[in-house]
C-alpha cells in the first residue's frame, strides 16, 4: 500500500517535473535502490516520452564503483608484483564526493589499487567518513602495514559493511619476508589490534578475509594460516593462483600441493573457517581424491567454450571501473575511454551509455578479446568470432 502510494508519487513527480526530482533524489542519496528501479521500470516502459529519453542514462547506472584510489607507489615489492615505485597518486576525500554525486546510485565501493596500496591514501581516514554518510559498503584488499590505530578506530564504528582483506601469503617471518621483502610483526599487530577493537565494540560490520597468492614454496604455510585466521577472527581464507612467470611459481608445482590442501581443510572444516581454492583447483582436489564433486566453495561459474554457441553478456554491467585522474574504462581489463567521473553526471555521459547500451546486448570491444593475459569468461568465449561482427562495439 505504502509502496504503492511510494511509486505513484514517484512516477508524477517525474513526469511533471524530471530535473528537480533527479536532482532532489541525487542530492539525498536516494536516486537508488527502489527507488531508482521505479523511475528506470517507467523509463523502460514509456521510451519514447521526452522525459524518459532525457534521462535514458538512469537505465545504466552501475550499483558498484572499482575505484583506483592510489597508483605509482607502493611500501612493499613482492617478488610476484613488484609494487610501483614512482611518486603517489590519490584520489583526493573531495574528489570522492564528486565522484559520489556523479554517481548517486552507488551502493558498494571497492578500493583497487593496481600496484599500489590502497592505505598508503593520505586521505583514506576522511574518505570512510564520507562512505559511511552516503551508506556506501567497502570491499579492501591491502597489504595492512597502514592498518593504524586511528583507521581501526574508524573502521570498528562504520556503519557500512566492510569487506576487509588482508594480503598475507604467509606465516612465518621467513616465508612472509621472502614472498613480501619486509616484516610480518607490524601487520600481525595491526590484526591483532583490530580484533580487539573488534571485540570491544562487538562489531560484526567487519568481514575479515586473509589471502594467499599460492605458491610452490608458501602454500606449505596453508595449514598454519588456517589456524591463525581463527585466532585473529577472520572467517576466510582465499587461495589463488599466481599469475606471471614469477619464482618460484604457482603452488601446483609443490609435489606435496594436494594434501596440503587437503589437510588444510580438514582443519578449516573444524575451525569452521571458509577456504577458497579456484575452481579447476578444487576439481583436481576432487579429481584426486577419487570422488564425484558434490558441490563448490566457490562462486565463479565455469564457462564452457562451445563453437558456435556464445553465452550471457559482459559481467561489469553493474559496475564501472575509474583511474585515480577520473578516466573510466569499462573493466579491469580493458582501458577503452569512456570519459571523465569529474566532468558530469555518469547518466548524461553518451560514451559510458552506448558502451552500457551495447554490452548489455552481448556486444563487446575488440580490445576484450584476451591475447595472452587473463580476461572475463565472457570475452574468452568470443575468440574467434573476431570477423564476426554482431559481436562487436564500433569504435571511431
Ligand atoms: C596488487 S595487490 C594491491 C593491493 C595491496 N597492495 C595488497 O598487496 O593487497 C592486489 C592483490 O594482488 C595479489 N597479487 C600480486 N601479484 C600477484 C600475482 N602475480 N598473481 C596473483 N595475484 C597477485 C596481491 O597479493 C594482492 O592480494
Ligand atoms: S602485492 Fe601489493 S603490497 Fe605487494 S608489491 Fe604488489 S601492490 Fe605492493
Ligand atoms: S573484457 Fe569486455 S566483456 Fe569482459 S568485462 Fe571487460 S568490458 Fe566486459
């Protein structure tokens, strides 16, 4: 009844008056969630009234921004990254903001950070004050040397659901300091600070996540990190392969690889800690032990190559991914221009539209067909079909 009342209330105001109610909606954050699904139900319904057409761009306004907060410098130089070592670019906590207004219907907030670290941003303490008043959730992956006090002390009092994860790939100091080239002291007792802040304000805002990039020679450090996960209250770990040709390579060309996984969930069934492995892992775990694969821990979906038959359609429809000098591009793949955050509302933004426009109807950029690094299931399943062209934006 309410709803109702809700979306014909709505709907008038947007067809009396599109600009002031956008901008109300906009400014108050709520330009979201349903009420973003009522005006988009009614644009998609009635095309061609001026208003809907004015404001088509609603449509594709993505729930989720991967944004680069820092770039160019990191404190560590892991031996399978590297770490940038030029002079810190941030997104500054004003910067933000606009980004927000820009994009108002934005619900989740990743700090990616390329070779960089995401804390090392003079402005990360500001920026959570500023997630936390427009009810934005994070997700984090950080290396946690900067994990001070003062970003604990913020972080157990956020109201926004914090996906925290911590970029450990060992245990020991021996192993840590020849995967990370520095001490595991200082993140060991930022861990431990946090869970006693965690603790004391019994906070459950905060889903911590440890991670190991495996290889040969850490991933005999599982077992240990499963037990350590418990002990600083986290309630996952995820393991995944390493990417590159970096020494001493991915954690299969460990002889032993498939009991200590094995082992190491044993011990995670017990302590009740989720572990994640990737998907053809898990297969060949299952494969070895000689048993039908009942079910996953995982939530990627295998893509099966099938000749002619291509499945689904771009996986970052719902997100938009942005460079710390405001450029989009559509993924974490691919750096086709689509324009500038800072210059205008996402939603009057022709270039991002027509890409959203055509992704959304299976169509994607040359540039997404994977040459020899990683993509999306999606664009892997195009290889091939390179002259085909139902399956491809023009590009001018
Ligand atoms: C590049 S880092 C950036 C964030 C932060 N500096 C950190 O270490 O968490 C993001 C993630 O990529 C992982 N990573 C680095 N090099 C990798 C590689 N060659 N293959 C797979 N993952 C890698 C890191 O361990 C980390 O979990
Ligand atoms: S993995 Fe993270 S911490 Fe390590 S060098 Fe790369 S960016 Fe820096
Ligand atoms: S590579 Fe292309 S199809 Fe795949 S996620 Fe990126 S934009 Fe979408």
């Amino acid at each position: 009844m309410i709803e109702n009342k809700m979306k014909k209330q709505i709907i008038s105001e947007f067809r009396k008056n599109p600009d002031v109610l956008i901008e109300d909606l906009s400014s108050q954050m709520l330009l979201r969630g349903n009420v973003l699904k009522i005006i988009q139900d009614y644009i998609k319904e009635h095309p061609n009234r001026p208003w809907s057409q004015k404001y088509e761009g609603l449509l594709y306004l993505p729930k989720r921004i991967s944004l680069y907060s820092v770039a160019d410098f990191c404190n560590l130089s892991c031996r399978m990254c590297g770490g940038s070592k030029g002079k810190l670019k941030y997104i500054k906590a004003e910067q933000l903001e606009t980004i927000i207004n820009h994009i108002p219907s934005v619900e989740l907030l990743t700090f990616v950070s390329g070779n960089s670290e995401p804390l090392l941003n003079p402005d990360f303490v500001d920026i959570l004050d500023i997630v936390n008043k427009r009810k934005i959730n994070v997700q984090i992956v950080s290396n946690t040397h900067f994990l001070t006090e003062k970003v604990v002390n913020k972080l157990v009092l956020l109201d926004s659901c914090v996906d925290y994860n911590v970029s450990l790939d060992a245990v020991s100091e021996e192993m840590y300091k020849e995967v990370r080239g520095a001490s595991i002291e200082p993140v060991i007792k930022n861990l431990e600070y946090l869970k006693e802040q965690r603790d004391k304000y019994k906070n459950n805002n905060i889903d911590l996540s440890l991670l190991m990039v495996g290889m040969s020679d850490n991933i005999e450090e599982l077992p240990k990190m499963v037990k350590l996960a418990k002990s600083l209250n986290a309630y996952r770990i995820k393991v995944d392969h390493m990417t590159g040709v970096a020494e001493p390579g991915d954690f299969e060309k460990n002889p032993n690889w498939q009991s200590i996984l094995i082992n190491a969930f044993t011990i995670a069934n017990e302590l009740e800690i989720v572990l994640n492995v990737p998907n053809d892992t898990w297969r060949k775990i299952v494969e070895y032990l000689g048993t039908e694969k009942t079910e996953t821990n995982n939530d990627d979906k295998k893509v099966e190559k099938t000749d002619n038959i291509v499945e689904g359609v771009c996986p970052w429809l719902e997100t938009i991914n942005i460079y710390t000098d405001g450029k989009i591009v559509p993924c974490c793949h691919i750096a086709n221009d689509l324009g500038n955050i800072f210059n205008e509302d996402l939603f009057f933004n022709d270039k991002y539209i027509n890409a959203k426009i055509n992704l959304s109807k299976g169509k994607v950029f040359k540039a997404c067909i994977p040459q020899n690094r990683s993509n999306c299931n999606y664009a892997v399943q195009l290889k091939g079909l390179e002259n085909t062209e139902d399956y491809f934006i023009e590009e001018n």
